[in-house]
C-alpha cells in the first residue's frame, strides 16, 4: 500500500479507509493557493488523474466548452499546437479526454506507466493553469468567419459544428428546452456546451476573461487514485503549477466559485416547444413534468430521494414506470425520467413521448393521479427492501470496462465536492444504507417523500414539445439570414481582413511543431506479454450432456457475475432469422409460465440486477463468410443471494410471449429511443452502412441492429396500429425462436471472490439439473410475413453508395474498403495504418482545417474492411475527397520514423486498457472462445510491434489504392437533392 505522508506544501485535512473498496481516502489542501486534493489510495496499478473547476456560464454562447477546447491547444511550457491530441499518440494512456458539464469542466487521464502518468500530468497541469489561449486556436475550435467563393461570410468552428450535430439531437432539444424554465436564474438556466446560434456572438476577450475568473487552484478540485504516493503526485503538482502563484506575477489566492440556489417558483409552468423532426406527424409529442428539488450536499436526503425515485420507476412493475409504458397518452415514457442528481439541486422527471400537444393536461393529471395513488396507499415492503437492495447492488459493483474504475469513482464524487458536499458520502454509503434502513419502517415515511418533494412542490415545470419538420431549415434560413445582413455592413477592407485572418489561421495549422518538447514513452516502455485470466475449466452436466464450467476468481467486493453461453454456430436458421436482435431485447423482459412480465421485472430487481441477453460473434480468422457465434444470458448478484442463478433458467426455459400488449410497449420504446440516439451515434451508422457487404458478419449486423433495421421496425409498428393480427404473428414467430435457442449446447461462466466459489458452483449445479421445458414440436402456423422479412439484400444494394437522410445539420462521412481477417498477414500493418493517416493527415484536414467534430480511420477484421469516417461534419464532398488524399500523402511521402512509433504506441495502448476485475476475466474467456487466445494475442502484438513504413505502404496500395470501395453518409434531409447528384441511393427511416 502506499504511504500516506502528503507532501510539505498540503496539509492533510483527513483520512478515512473504506472497507468496502479497500480505497483510502485522503483530503488534503494546498496550503498556499488552497486548491483541494482527494487522493484515493489502493492497490490498483492504472493510476488516474483529474483536475477540475466550477465553470459557471451565464450566457449560452459556449464559452465553458470553447475553452476546454483551447486550452489544450499549447501552453507556457508546452507551446506546440495540440499538446492533447499530440500525448495521445506519445503515451500509453488508457484514457485521456475533457468534459464540460453544465457547471464543471475536468481534464482526466489514466495510464498504467507511471513515467507516463507524470508525463501526462505535466501537460495537462500547464495547460488548464499556463495556457496560450491563442487567437487564432479560438477561431480554430470556437468560432470564426470565412469567406465562400463568392465572397459572403460563413460561420466555421469545431464546437460550432459539434453543438450544431449535438442540437440535432431529440433528447438534447427536449433538456435545453425545459432547462430554461426549470432553472430561471442560475447557471443551469444556459447552455453550457453553447447554442449554435449564441456560439457566434462569443469573443475571444470573452474567453480570456472566463479563463482568469475560472481556472485558478482556489477553484480548483483535483482528485487522484491508484498505488503512487500521494507525496510524489503532490510534489509535481507544487513545483509544476501551483508554487507559480506566488502574489508576485500570479494571486494565489483567487475567486472560489459557489453553487447558488434557484428562486422558487410559486406556482407550475407551461411550456410549448418544437424540435427538429424528419416529419411532423401524429404521436410524435413529448409530455414531460419537471420538478426542482433539494440539493445534492445532504447524503441522507439525497439517498430518500434515491428511494423515492426506486418506489415509483425501478422497474417495469413499478407504479410510475408502469402507468408511463402503458398510457394510452403515449407510445412510451419519456426519456427524461426519474432522479438527476447531476446538478447542485436535483430534479424529478416524468412524462411521455408519442404523445400529442392537445393531451398535455391528460398527461400532467394521470401523472399526478398516480403519484397521490401511491402516497395514499401502503407501500409493500418487498418493494423497498428491493430498492435498498438496488442501491446496495449499485454501490458494490465495480465497474471500468467502459472508463478506467478509478476515474469512475471520482466523477461520482467530483458533483459532490464541488458543490460543498463531502465525495465521502458517496464512495461509501453503508450508514447513510443503515439510517435509510431504519426511516423506511416509520408508517407513510415514504409516501411523505413523494407529497413534499412532488405533490406539494409547486416548482414545476411542464414542457408540451412537439416535432416540426421545418425547424431545421428554419435554423438555416436563421443562420443565412444574419449572414446576409452582416454581409450587407461588410466593405472591402472589413473582407480583407476576413481573408487575411484565414490565411493567418491556414499558416498556423500548416506549421510543423518540434512535438519533441513534449515527454513521451517509446515502444521500449510496452510490456511485451499481455494480461490474460486463465480460467479454471471443470466439467458440469447440463441436461444430459457434460459441458464445460469457467471459473474465476476476482476481487467483485461482494459481488458473482454469471453468465450462460449457448452455441450458436451450427445453427444457421436462427443467425439469419431477421427477428433475433428483437428477441434479444425482449427475451428478459416479458413474463414466464409462472410470472407476468411486470411482476417478473420486480422478481428480477429483488434478487439481482436483471437478465440480460446478448449475441458475441467474431469473424474467422481467415474466412470472411464465416463466423463464431454465441447467445449470452448474463446477471449479476450479490454473493449472498444464489437464487438470482435460477433468473437465467427462468427466462431461458420459462418465458412466454403471449403479452403481446408488453411486447408493443417494448418496441415502440425501442424505436423512439433508437431513432432519437441517431444524431449522436451517427459516424457508427456511417462506418457500419458502408461496410455491410464486406463480410458475412458485417451483413448481418447491418440487417440486424443498422438503419435497415430501424426502418423496419418503424413500418411494422406503424402496420400494427391497423393489423392486430401482426402481433400475433411475431408473438407465434418469436416462440419459435425461443423454441430452438432452449435446446442449444450450453455452458457457464462464474466470476466471484475465491471463498465463494464452492457454494456458488453448488448452487449452479442444482438449478442446471433442476427440470427444463420438454422439447415441444414446431407445428404453429406464423401468419402472414412481416416488414422485418424484407431485410435481407441482394449483394449489388450492398455495393451502392448509401445516405440516410435523418433531422440533423451536419454531416457523418464514411467510406470502406474490403480488406483482411484477423488472422492475414497484413492485418498487423493496417491496424497500425489507421492511426498513422489519422495522426497525420486526417485530424488536420478534417478536424483543424474543415472543422468536423472527429474525424479518423480504422481497420476491422470482423467486417474484413479499412474504413474511414467523419463526425459532426459540416462536410460532404471535402470530406471524401480527403479519406482519398490521406492515401496518396501517405505514398507520395517520405515518414518519420517516431509517427509509425506514435501509431503503435496507440494501437497497443487501446489493446492494453484493462477492465473492471469481473470484465477482464469475461474477457478473456469470449477471447478463447472465438479463438483469440493468449498466445495468439501476443503473437499479434508482436507482429505490430514490427510494423515498418514499408508495410504500411505496401498494404495502402494493395487494399486501397484505387481500389474498390463504398461511400456512406448520414446526412441532412434538406440534402436529398445534393446528396442524389452526389451518386447516392438515398433512404429516409419508415
């Protein structure tokens, strides 16, 4: 463990272990600046940092967002251009990134180096405390005019594009129109990541100013966690940024910006509003309440509130939640619901969408009915009993599969230090659990919750937000229109000058940086193993048959992960069967012979965390047109409830599909929630459209989870609501499915703490011989086709140049090439020639210069294909044009050798981000079963580690040198005319 001296120059406030997580904490405060360190001590080898400050905007021309951009375009120490995006490919981080929040911006980064760490930590330091906040870097990533070819002013800017493609978004229009009403004086009342139409009237002076008001350690949160000494970090966290103020050219002591509290409301409101939609049609509305509630800094209020939320929403079979799926008011609920406590005070949504404005006062009543129903009627204790045991569930899983566990931790915690709270009170809950505990047997405490902070609350906001097929050309016709009346106050001297800050930005972003200023780690630093779990392999008898059992142990903190892997490989009919990603998403959702799907949802939530079902397929190594396949059920416990094991039984042997009224609901949530995510997953649609016919797996994923997909679920609801008898025909079809995945060999997966083991594997063995559905003959008739039975496409429509015209007002770029399976020869050196063109032409050309939010390559041995994309583009034609440049840069030039290393380096470090303890063990267990196994992995790294410049030109112009390829774009729908001269097949969803 480390030591937990802090250095001289902090004083330490407090220490505190906790037990639960084996982290101790210690506060410590710079005793010169006053800036506050929470260092969370462990035994972890991936080290995490964040550094963090209270940006409060009141106004919503971006400024927060903006200068999270800028300030890591160089600095006093470190004056190169991009210092970020040059560190990600001159380190070993496992995650590096920052975010503003709508009163926080952090800078966070891990890595399992620790030379890299201090590397890390020395840019970042100088950059959010010494920046340059260069000009001409805020017209880069801020906003700036420029000039078309005939001359009249445009707007350009990376965040003016990214806030342009995120406003695009349903759900983002549904929050930033309620914000302003819920929030009428303080920060959150604007919009921190900035509205495109205010982005254009910020300033640079105005981004200065917010820097030396913001950005000083007195304002500043910093938290770190992992096995180096505090001692160490402190000192670099001294000597490299904050001895600097000193009184004499900087104070050290500055303004400590606090949260303020919102002035009440004293009675509810009502909202109209309109947002972007491809259609204006019939059930399409979001009816949505909002009320304000306490703040986040009391631990034990908060967790009430946590409480209430559970009683009224944690499941299916919940009041709330079950009322809001099934109104006849709305398709489904809102995907605005329940508990935020992201701000300094909280709020509780509710609400509907596929509603309709004229139902807005049906829906706020039946809202408010139901919640005086439950706060006048006894509330079982089962339910409570199981959202204490949510609450516990959460609080025990370790998570870090998708972000590093550490940085997990401390984002939890940071809201709450920030806005005067103790994080404490959050990493460890058990006595706040045990006061809960103790309030929830008092008569009608819970029912008191929901009549103060919701029945009795007149801060209330009600948003009626309707679609409006006009509204993104009517944000055009806005944004031209003042174009055209600035253009009309423009002389030849005020364009000059427009023209000449171009040129000045186009020298700037062309200068080649001596990047060798910055540190960095070398291929000599990458471990040359890799970390792989071996799994304890035992036979286990299911059914008749001797399969195999993987056991491994891990610190879960209490926890066991099970999962049940069937083998789907030689079963061809349910692979291509068009309806298996519905199944999936309903399987563990409905009810069984023995449960309605509601009460089955509490059954679920009482015991574990639910059931899950998904597909894990990978490609063959050497043969496109062939796959591996596995259907998973997963679910998570706590070690003490073993009947959680018998869930996945349940819904593998038991589950009915009879409900066709929960089947609706279900589908017509996952097709709202589906077409509102698309803006924000667009360059994925992109990369997936275009590569759909490269391989057997990319084919079918393309039909099963792509656009197609989409659209045809669209057409089968809207089918539905004149043809009940469809619904009988997917229930019947459906049942069918299930038939055939009950009788699939099967074997099991156990992650737990050693000490557990013995009596989980006993209990796994007792429900696996527990008696099974009878293998029932497949003689129902099915009915007449479905919408679903068009998918399959013919191979010349896999071929074609592709648009999805969708409500958005940017552009998602991508175009593919085939390319090799995992197990070729040239995999190894177009896996490191994606990053190569992105680190050296493609971020340049599409970011910097052309203003995209993103924009790379990347090689994917599943769909066989090199690809690569745009993101938030205001882009088309360029955009493509470049993907082709990148490659003729590549051939035409001579390369240094450090930017192949910089590319490995990247490649390696995404290959080496562990996972939670529990994840890296499924991991590695997926990996063998695909035949990914360690001695293969390694043998791969090895090869990459080879990779020369020659390689890389050699598979540039054997794969895609003038070769063969397919273009894909998600694009606006006011483009469809453009996007048709352009040569593509334009499609629109439904």
């Amino acid at each position: 463990m480390t030591n937990f001296k802090p250095h001289p120059t902090f004083a330490l406030k407090s220490k505190h272990h906790i037990e639960a997580l084996d982290i101790t904490v210690l506060l410590c405060e710079h005793i010169a600046t006053g800036a506050i360190h929470y260092h969370l001590a462990c035994d972890h080898d991936e080290n995490a940092f964040m550094i963090g400050f209270a940006t409060q905007p009141m106004t919503s021309r971006g400024e927060a967002h903006v200068l999270e951009h800028v300030v890591l375009c160089g600095s006093q120490k470190y004056p190169v251009r991009d210092p970020f995006f040059s560190m990600i490919k001159r380190s070993l981080q496992t995650f590096m990134n920052a975010m503003t929040a709508s009163d926080w911006t952090v800078y966070p980064f891990a890595s399992q180096n620790k030379n890299d760490y201090f590397n890390l930590l020395s840019v970042y330091l100088d950059a959010v405390f010494f920046p340059n906040i260069n000009k001409l870097d805020f017209a880069q990533e801020g906003i700036r005019l420029e000039l078309d070819e005939q001359g009249r002013p445009k707007y350009h800017g990376i965040v003016f594009n990214e806030m342009k493609g995120a406003m695009s978004g349903e759900i983002d229009q549904l929050y930033y129109a309620l914000a302003p009403h819920l929030y009428p004086t303080t920060t959150y009342h604007y919009n921190s990541g900035g509205d495109p139409k205010e982005i254009v009237k910020l300033t640079y002076e105005d981004l200065v100013d917010f820097h030396k008001a913001h950005y000083h350690p007195s304002n500043a949160i910093i938290m770190s966690f992992g096995d180096i000494d505090v001692a160490e970090i402190q000192a670099k966290l001294h000597d490299d940024a904050l001895a600097c103020f000193d009184d004499k050219q900087k104070p050290s002591r500055g303004k400590k910006f606090v949260s303020m509290t919102e002035t009440r409301l004293n009675a509810p409101v009502r909202v109209y509003d309109g947002y972007t939609a491809d259609v204006s049609g019939e059930k399409m509305t979001h009816n949505v309440l909002a009320w304000l509630l306490p703040n986040i800094t009391d631990p034990k209020q908060r967790l009430a509130l946590r409480l209430m939320e559970g009683v009224l929403i944690e499941h299916a079979g919940s009041p709330l939640r079950a009322y809001l799926d099934s109104s006849p008011l709305g398709t489904c609920a809102s995907p605005l619901l329940g508990l935020d406590d992201s701000h300094y005070e909280m709020v509780f949504y509710a609400g509907v969408r596929g509603s309709e404005r004229n139902l807005a006062d049906d829906v706020e009543n039946a809202i408010l009915e139901v919640l005086r129903s439950v706060a006048d009627n006894p509330i079982a204790d089962e339910s409570i009993q199981t959202i204490l045991h949510q609450i516990e569930l959460d609080q025990r899983h370790i998570g870090g599969d998708g972000m590093p566990y550490g940085l997990t931790l401390m984002l939890e915690g940071f809201s709450t230090a920030l806005h005067g709270g103790n994080p404490m009170d959050v990493w460890e809950i058990d006595e706040h659990l045990s006061w809960l505990s103790e309030q929830v047997k008092e008569p009608n405490w819970v029912q008191n919750l929901i009549k103060t902070h919701l029945l009795d609350n007149p801060h209330r906001v009600r948003l009626t937000l309707s679609p409006d097929k006009d509204k993104a050309q009517k944000l055009i016709d806005d944004e031209n229109r003042s174009l055209d009346e600035l253009n009309a106050t423009l002389n030849d001297d005020d364009k000059a000058i427009i023209r000449q800050k171009s040129e000045e930005l186009a020298v700037r972003q062309a200068l080649v940086d001596d990047v060798d200023i910055l540190p960095k780690v070398g291929l000599d630093d990458v471990p040359k193993g890799i970390k792989f779990i071996q799994a304890n392999k035992q036979p286990i008898i299911i059914g008749q048959d001797e399969r195999t059992l993987y056991e491994y142990h891990a610190g879960t903190n209490g926890l066991y992960y099970y999962q049940m892997v069937l083998d789907l490989d030689d079963d061809v009919e349910i692979l291509n069967n068009p309806l298996l990603p519905l199944y999936l998403g309903l399987l563990s959702e409905l009810g069984t012979d023995k449960y309605d799907a509601r009460t089955f949802q509490a059954v679920q939530a009482s015991v574990s965390s639910g059931v899950t079902a998904r597909i894990s397929q990978r490609t063959d190594r050497h043969d496109k047109n062939k796959m591996t396949s596995y259907l998973v059920l997963a679910t998570r416990a706590l070690a003490r409830k073993p009947e959680a094991l018998g869930l996945v039984n349940e819904v593998l042997y038991h589950t009915i599909f009879d409900e066709t009224y929960r089947i609706s609901e279900l589908l017509q949530q996952k097709q709202a929630s589906w077409q509102s995510r698309l803006s924000a997953n667009g360059h994925s649609y992109a990369i997936q459209t275009a590569s759909c016919g490269m391989s057997k797996l990319s084919s079918l994923e393309y039909h099963h989870s792509g656009l197609p997909a989409l659209s045809a679920l669209k057409s089968f609801l809207k089918e539905g609501e004149n043809d009940k008898t469809i619904w009988q025909t997917l229930s019947v079809r459906l049942a069918q499915i299930h038939k055939r995945i009950q009788h699939l060999p099967k074997d099991v997966i156990l992650v737990c703490e050693a000490d557990k083991a013995d009596a989980l594997k006993m209990a796994i063995k007792d429900r696996l011989n527990a008696p099974a559905a009878p293998k029932a003959s497949d003689d129902t008739q099915a009915g007449h086709d479905l919408p679903f039975d068009l998918l399959t496409l013919k191979d010349d429509d896999l071929q074609k140049d592709t648009a999805w015209l969708i409500a958005t007002n940017v552009y998602y770029n991508a175009i593919a090439y085939p390319a090799t399976t995992s197990g070729h020869d040239d995999t190894p050196a177009l896996t490191v020639l994606a990053p190569f063109l992105r680190n050296g032409y493609l971020h340049s050309a599409i970011r910097e210069k052309g203003g995209a939010y993103g924009g790379g390559a990347n090689f994917d041995a599943n769909s066989a294909s090199f690809r690569f994309y745009s993101y938030r583009d205001p882009h088309c034609v360029a955009t493509f044009e470049h993907f082709e440049k990148s490659i003729d840069w590549l051939l035409d030039n001579d390369h240094d050798a450090s930017k192949l290393e910089e590319a490995i380096l990247g490649v390696i470090g995404s290959m080496d981000k562990p996972a939670s303890p529990a994840g890296e063990a499924i991991k590695a267990c997926f990996g063998e079963l695909h035949g990914r196994t360690k001695e293969m992995q390694e043998a791969m790294r090895a090869k990459l580690l080879a990779v020369t410049i020659d390689d890389l030109k050699r598979v540039a112009y054997t794969y895609l040198k003038d070769k063969p390829h397919v273009k894909a774009s998600l694009a606006p729908l006011e483009q469809e005319t453009q996007m048709m001269a352009l040569g593509f097949d334009c499609h629109k969803i439904g």
